[in-house]
C-alpha cells in the first residue's frame, strides 16, 4: 500500500479537511464575537495562531491513533480486521458536508438579504490594494442601500488600546476623521464639540440623532499596540438603528497608513449616504497633511487643547502646534492652528491685537504656499483682514466656507464679520448654521446670542447664553456674555455677578477683572474697583485689557491727562476701539488739532470719510456721531450734518438695548442738532428702558446739562447706582459673590 492510501486509510486527508473547514468557521466566529466585545485585535491573532499550530498536531493524532469500538487506541494496536476506519471516515464526511453548508449558508445570507436587517461585517483590510482593484470603502458602500438624509455626527471613539494615555491619539483620528467628511460640501456633518457630548454615552442612537438633528450616526473605537493601529467603524441608521455600513482596518502605523484609512471611511460614508464627491473634494480627501507620525500627535494634541477657549490652554496649544511645525515646517494645518492660537490669545489671554496677527499672517501664507485648497487657511486669513479690508476679507471667508463648508468656526467669524457690517441679517444666517452644525457647541452659541442681541431679540440671546451653561456650567464666556447683557440692559449689580462667575471659572483672562473694575467704579464702589484693578495689574501689568482699564477709570475719575496716556496704548493696539479714538480726538480738540482728530477715525473708519461717500449702518452708527462732532469743530459742518442724519435714520426702529443698541444715540444727535426738547425726550425714554450708561466723556451732551430736566434724571440714574452698588455689596458680604482668584 502506497503512503497516499495509507493516508486515506486512516483518514489523514478528510481530519485535515475537516480541521481547516472547522478553522474557519471557528475564525468567523472569534471575529464577529471580539467586535462585540471589544476585545484587543492580539486575541484574534492568538485564536488564529492556536489554530495554525494545531493543523500538524491534529494530522499527527490521526495518523497515529484510531477510533475503535472499544475506545481511542494507537493504530499499530488494532487489528486491522476489526478496523471501523471506514465508518469513521463516513461521519467526518458527513461532518465536512455540515460545516460546509454552514459556511456557505453564511455566505448567501450576508450577499442576498437587503443590508438594512442585518450587521454587515466586512473583512478586515490588511494593507492597501492594487491600483487596478475596488478600494474596500467602495465595495462597502456599494453594496449598502443609502440613507435618505445626508446628515451625520461623529461619536467619538472608544480608546481600545492598553494605554489610557492613547485617548489623545484616538481622539486626533476622530478629529481629522470629522474634519474630513467636513469638507463634503453635500453632507451635513456636526462638529466635534457637540459630539463629545455623548463620550461613553448610555443614551440610544435615536435619542443622540435627535438631539444633534442627524439621520445617521458613525461610531466606532481604535486600537494603537506597537508599530500597528486598528480602527473599527460603523454607520448607524438613527431611525431604525440599522448598520449601513461597518468596516475594520488594521494596519502598520504610519501617518501614510492613518491619512489612507480616514481618506476611505471618508469617501465610503459619502458614498453609502449618496453624497456628491466633486473631483476638488476628493482630491482632498486623498491628500495626506504630514509624514511624521510625532508632528501628527503634536498636532492632535494642539487641537484639543485649543478647542477649550481658555488662557491656560491656548498656552498649551501653542506649544504643541509649535513642537508639531518644528517636526515637520511643511504641515500647513499645523501653522493653521498656531496662528489661530495667535488671534484667540488676543481675546482670551490679553495679548495686544497687532502683536498677535502680525505672529499669525505669516503663517497663514505658509500654510496657503504649502496647500491653497486648505479653508481654514483661508478663513483665518479674513479674520485678521477684516478690519482693515472687509470687501477684501469677505471674498476670503466666502472661498473658506467654499473649500470647508461644514467648519464651524468659518460660519461663525464671517458672521461676526457681517455683524460687525451691521449687516445683521446675514450675520443671523451664518451664525444660526454654525449652531445647527454645532448644537452643543458654547462659543457658536455665544456667538448666535450676541447677532440675536443685534437685532433687539434680547430674551432670545438671553436663552442662548442660559443654554449655554446647561450646556457646560464651566464655560466661562458664557458669563460673561450674561454679564454684558445685563450691562447694557442697566444691570450693573447683575453683571458684577456674572463677571464674578466668569473671572473665577478663567481667572488667566484680563478682560473679566477689567469690567469688574469698570463696573465698580461706575455705581461709586471705589475700592472694590482698585481691588479688581490690582488684580489685572499683577496678572497683566503689560497687557491691553490693563490700558483699555487705566484709560476708562482715569477717565471716570476726572484724570484726562492719564486717560490720554493710557488710549495711546489702547489706540496702538486696536485702532478701531471707540474709546480709545474719542479720548483721543478730545485731547485733539483741547490742543486745537480738530483735524487731525478727524484724520484718525476717517482712518480707523474709512467707510465714514469723505472719499467713500459717508457710508453709516447700524455696526457704526455711533462712530459716525462722534465723528461728527469733531468735524463740527473742525468746521465741516455739512460733513458732520450729513453723518447726524444718516445715523439718526439708520438706527429708527432698531433696539436702544443690549449689544450693538444704539444706547443714547439719539439724544447725542438731537443735542448737537440744537434740539433740545426732543433731545431730553429721548433720554427721558432711554432711562425708563432701563438705560444708566452716562460717561464723563459724553461732551456731546453738553448742550443739556444747565436744563432742569436733564438733572432731574441724572439724579434718578444716579439714584439706580446707588441701589445697586448697595445690593452688590450686601451680596458681596454674605457670600453670595464668588471669590476673586488670587
């Protein structure tokens, strides 16, 4: 008997069959079994090195022993007479035919039935396939039926590595993942601060679709173990809770590898959701941002840390985008956040405006030489031109949002932008689409509430900011934001409250102590405005938070000398500052320089001068009347005429109120127009509404100050700070006010 037909004779050849038929079944098991669980990708590879080491040793045991009647025994001790060998080959046959049918039963039932009653559960993709064959994302999402909403939101994914430290890398990759699909200008994708809501969620998808206005949900987790990352996703469909698609990538970890990976779950998900890829936007996708795996985590943690809007952490971010551009000067996303880090530190860690973007604009222009397809590039590059070229910055924010249509901040710094226009319509339809991308999101919020303030809707931005903190009790912003509002709705005692909250919550920003000083000092309460100015002198000796302070409060303590000391500074650093410019322009006036006071604000606003025909709206309105007044003094009285009438038509109908009201706009005009009766009417008016805000520098009342009238409700307005400097203070002794940070 030949070797071969001795294999047969014991049954070798069908054990082997059967063992490699069992072995994979037994593998479509572990796979589907370890996603469930969650368990490590090195368990999967353990069952499958199990299974490859116990192939010779199964063949070993066959050849060697056989099954009798009697019992297992060794094949030389059985009379081959008495041999049921032949049996025994007939069940495994029969063992073989079962599995087989199994597995191929398997098989019809994941290509047959409609995908949206099952999990689909692809096979893993090793490594990247031959340019001539289907990428895997295409395959997937061919064969799933598509959604009829193309709206989406990003859970973040679960950290499914050994080391908990790993979450910043597995956030980064979610990150870039949501940008990515961002950039799909027919998806509706929410960003990344309303997502991070549902971390570790118990709540149901439909649940979460419903909060965030989304049809499907992507979630899914990653798995860094040495030189190897693994990413599973899947595509959830909120109403039926469906999976319309679900794909596993493991990988060598390479920052090729991981740019790859986010490019196909990006063009696999339009593509199940039938979303139009145009050629630009998926060039895009395809395009890798860096080669070097540490500036790539130096990047990822950079964002995270700017996405927090605090002094501390914007410090933070400019140190990772600063070791990431180090690593590799070619990472145009990387100089992109570094410049932003730049402009946000000017707002929130009191740095000077002009210092901080003349940091950033080279930058930007790097990271436009490197890649100009980039929007982000192009939509911080209009935020620093805005003041000086809004028609210049417009064509740049438009081709921003154009390139990146779902990046949040794009629709919220153009609306901002049309706000500061007056164009406030507009600015309500960017600011309400950065909402509806971003519905947990503060500062979009925050930015919503305040163009709601703009048009008079003062209990509609009330609700925002409120929301806000239920949002994140913590957000600071929205304190503050509170705080204003009640400023500018003759709220003082309440504002010192906000502030209060906010300056404890950021103590790093100097914007928050110098309110509380203003405020202070403006219902009479002298020294609890020196305790919070001291407190922004230690923390911020140099900033331009401490001038715009030291020029507002020498200016409510009769120091004009120091009050002009301190708006030079002021007036250096942000030219538009209106305070700034008026303090100014009155030192001008005292020097006899009306001209040259007018020179200035023509430059700070050119659309007010006479080259450009005087173009008053409801952003500089109240800029064009003091403008007027110097240019009375400088004796151009049809030039100022012109101003006061254009200002007084521009503001009727609209909220006196809030942020960006016209305050007592129209009692200036009328006082400067000689019209006294409608002048003291006016004002009469503003104080019943709730108005208090009267300054030192308010010359252009001058006209009304001898009328019995005017001191009447001078005298009732002074009466409104005292109440509430005394309320404030019995608040401040009980411990109602949160403490100062020292």
């Amino acid at each position: 008997m030949s070797f071969f037909e001795e294999l047969k004779r014991r049954n070798v050849i069908r054990m082997a069959m059967l063992y490699l038929v069992a072995s994979w079944v037994i593998l479509q098991v572990a796979d589907v079994l370890f996603d469930a669980l969650e368990l490590p990708s090195a368990w999967a590879r353990g069952v499958l090195a199990v299974l490859i080491l116990g192939f010779p040793v199964a063949l070993v045991i066959s050849w060697v022993y056989e099954v009798t009647p009697e019992g297992i025994k060794r094949e030389k001790d059985v009379d081959r007479s008495q041999s049921i060998t032949p049996q025994t080959g007939h069940k495994i046959n029969i063992l073989i035919v079962v599995l087989l049918v199994v597995a191929i039963a398997t098989v019809a039932v994941d290509r047959l039935l409609p995908e949206a009653t099952k999990t689909p559960v692809s096979e893993t993709v090793t490594e990247k396939e031959q340019p001539d064959a289907p990428a895997p994302a295409e395959l997937a999402a061919e064969k799933f039926a598509p959604a009829p909403d193309r709206s989406i939101a990003v859970l973040p994914f679960a950290n499914r590595s050994a080391r908990e430290e790993d979450v910043y890398f597995v956030d980064g990759i979610h990150d870039d993942i949501l940008t990515q699909l961002a950039r799909i200008g027919s998806l509706t994708v929410i960003s990344r601060t309303s997502v991070e809501k549902f971390r570790e969620t118990s709540q149901s998808m439909k649940e979460i679709g419903a909060v965030l206005g989304v049809k499907n949900i992507l979630e899914g987790g990653v798995q860094r173990a040495g030189d190897r990352v693994r990413i599973n996703v899947q595509l959830i469909d909120v109403d039926t809770d469906d999976h319309l698609w679900a794909e596993t990538y493991d990988r060598e970890l390479t920052t090729a590898n991981i740019f790859d990976i986010q490019s196909e779950i990006s063009t696999a998900i339009a593509q199940a959701l039938r979303a139009t890829l145009s050629p630009e936007e998926k060039e895009r996708l395809g395009s890798a941002q860096t080669g070097n795996m540490a500036a790539l985590e130096a990047y990822f943690l950079g964002r995270q840390a700017l996405a927090k809007r605090t002094s501390a952490s914007l410090a933070e971010a400019e140190k990772h985008f600063k070791q990431a551009i180090t690593l590799d000067p070619d990472y145009a996303l990387a100089n992109i956040g570094l410049a932003d880090t730049y402009v946000l530190q000017a707002i929130y860690s009191g740095r000077s405006r002009s210092e901080q973007e003349a940091l950033a604009k080279p930058l930007i222009t790097r990271a436009l030489a490197i890649n100009d397809r980039l929007g982000e590039a192009y939509i911080s590059m209009a935020s620093m031109t805005d003041d000086i070229d809004p028609v210049t910055a417009e064509k740049l924010f438009r081709k921003g949002i154009e390139l990146a249509p779902g990046y949040v901040t794009g629709h919220q710094w153009y609306g901002n932008s049309l706000r500061a226009q007056g164009r406030n319509t507009e600015a309500l339809g960017q600011l309400e689409e950065a909402v509806r991308l971003d519905p947990l999101s503060g500062i979009a919020r925050i930015n919503l509430g305040s163009a709601l303030e703009n048009v008079g809707r003062l209990e509609d931005a009330r609700q925002q900011y409120e929301a806000v903190l239920q949002i994140d009790p913590g957000f600071a912003v929205a304190y503050s934001s509170l705080g204003s509002l009640d400023t500018l709705s003759g709220h003082m005692d309440d504002a010192i409250v906000q502030f209060r909250r906010a300056a404890a919550l950021d103590p790093g920003n100097p914007q928050y102590p110098t309110f509380l000083a203003v405020m202070w000092e403006m219902l009479g309460g002298r020294s609890e405005s020196d305790r919070a100015l001291g407190r922004l002198r230690a923390m911020h000796s140099s900033s331009w938070w401490t001038a715009f302070a030291d020029m507002v409060l020498s200016s409510l303590r009769g120091d004009p000398d120091a009050a002009v000391v301190a708006a030079r500074t002021v007036h250096e650093g942000v030219p538009t500052d209106p305070i700034g410019l008026w303090i100014l322009g009155l030192d001008d006036l005292r020097a006899g320089h009306a001209q040259q006071a007018v020179e200035r604000y023509e430059a700070a606003y050119p659309a007010l001068s006479g080259k450009t025909g005087q173009v008053v709206n409801a952003a500089n309105s109240g800029i064009a009347v003091n403008l007027a007044y110097l240019l009375r003094a400088a004796g151009d009285t049809d030039r100022a005429d012109v101003l006061l009438e254009r200002s007084l038509k521009q503001i009727e109908g609209w909220n006196r109120l809030g942020n960006g009201g016209y305050g007592i706009t129209d009692v200036k005009i009328y006082a400067m127009q000689g019209k006294t009766d409608q002048a003291l009417a006016a004002l009469r008016q503003a104080v019943d509404e709730g108005w208090i805000l009267v300054f030192p520098w308010d010359v252009d009342l001058a006209p009304l100050h001898d009328q019995a009238e005017y001191q009447a409700i001078m005298a009732e307005v002074e009466a409104k700070w005292a109440a509430q400097l005394e309320r404030v203070r019995v608040m401040e002794a009980t411990g109602q006010l949160a403490p100062l940070p020292e």
